[in-house]
C-alpha cells in the first residue's frame, strides 16, 4: 500500500500504524495549516477589501484621485496584506498558545507593550511652562493660552482615536468571525494580540499617509510602487521646490 493510498484508509489507526505517528501528526497539521492558508486566510482578505477601500477613501480623499492601473493595483494589494498580515499573526499567536509558548521569556518587553498596547491613551496636557509668553501677558492670559492648547490637543487625540477606531471596528468582528478560536486566548497571549493589531492599523494608516502625499504633491501615481527611498527621495525634491 503506497502513502497515497494510506491517506484515504478508513481506519485512521491502522494508518498511526503504518506510517507511524510522527509522519500522520505532520500530515494532520498540514492540513491544519492548508485549511487556515486556502480557508480563513483568504476569506478574510476578501471580506475586509471593501470596507478598507471605502475606509481609505474616507479618511484619505485625495487618493480618490488615483486612475492608474498600476497604482490601483498596489493599492488593493496594500489593503489586503494587511489583512492578511493581521489574520496570519492572530492564528501564529494561537498556534503558539496551544504549544505552550512562554510568552513572558520570548517577549522580556511584554510588561511595556501591556501599559503602551493595552492602556487606553490619554490626550497630551500641557502646562504654562510650556506655552509661550509675551511681556505684557498676565495671568489670566497666560492660563487661556494653556487652556486653549489643551482642548486643541485633546481634539487633536479624539480625531486619531475615531480614525483608528473606525479600523478597529471593521477588522475586529471579521476577524473573530473567520478566527472564531481567537476569542480562546489566555492570559499574556492577549497583550501579543493588542500589538498585533496596532501595528497593522499603524502600518496601513501609513501606507494611506503615503499615498495621500503621492497625490497633495503632485508625484507620479505609479511612484506608491518604488521602493521607500525612492519615493521618499522624490518627496524631498518636491517639498523643496515648494519652498523655494
């Protein structure tokens, strides 16, 4: 009897058997990881590209200049590596939970990435030591001023808040529907996942950011497909002229 025949035995102990179970336990994992690769993987992808799309609008209008093919293309391929990013690092994270991963030895920064990743931020405050003060300000001046700063800084934080909570709010449900163990995570395994998912929103906020720039200064649209220096370089070029 060939492998290929043991795989469709119907006896799956007289296939432990023959193989022996360090060859079947590779085997079932194989299939663990094609289900997840060709299953919730791409399903995933595919149901977040529209929001994402309508998202990157939303947020970014300028790229709603965008008509060439080639930048089009590198467009929708930036959404969905992100989410294929986001979706890959969840089910790694679980794959690692079920395998015992000490999280605390792999990660001696975990107790920074609890308080930064995991603690809701707080809007910036100042205070009258840090705004500027003419001679002829009194008190009272001095202390609108800082008032003033304070409530433009605390706007400020609420506008980044709502960006970022509009991406959260599209990722996360899609993800526990196409990762329905993800809501299983224990313990320290919850702080790797905060990170995960701010990092990917930081990353595709980036990216946005990026292709906003391309079009505010006027730089050829396919230029969102060179490498970072490039582009960057160009955008130094550009931002100078401006200048002048």
């Amino acid at each position: 009897m060939s492998r290929t025949e043991l795989l469709f035995h119907s006896d799956p102990k007289e296939v432990q058997r023959l193989l022996g179970f360090e060859f079947t336990d590779k085997l079932a994992w194989f299939f663990h990881f094609q289900e997840f690769f060709t299953g919730a993987r791409q399903d995933y992808m595919d149901a977040t590209l529209p929001g994402l799309q309508a998202l990157q609008l939303e947020q970014y209008p300028l790229t709603a200049a965008f008509t060439d093919p080639v930048a089009l293309a590198c467009i929708k391929e930036i959404h969905e590596m992100n989410a294929n990013g986001l979706i890959w690092e969840c089910w790694g994270i679980m794959e690692n939970m079920h395998k015992g991963m000490d999280v605390r030895a792999k990660y001696p920064k975990l107790e920074q990435w609890r308080a930064f990743y995991c603690t809701p931020q707080e809007p910036r405050v100042i205070g009258r030591d840090m705004v500027h003060i003419l001679p002829n300000d009194t008190e009272e001046t001095i202390l609108q001023r800082v008032a003033e700063e304070n409530a433009q800084l605390r706007k400020s934080h609420e506008e980044r808040k709502k960006l970022m909570d509009a991406y959260y709010d599209l990722m996360q449900p899609l993800l526990f529907q196409h990762l329905p163990t993800l809501d299983q995570l224990e313990g320290d395994h919850w702080v790797l996942y905060a990170v995960t998912i701010r990092d990917a929103y930081e990353e595709w906020k980036s990216l946005c950011g990026e292709m906003e720039t391309t079009i505010e200064y006027g730089m050829p649209q396919e230029s969102i497909t060179w490498n970072h220096a490039d582009w960057y370089a160009l955008l130094s070029k550009k931002m100078r002229t401006q200048l002048r």
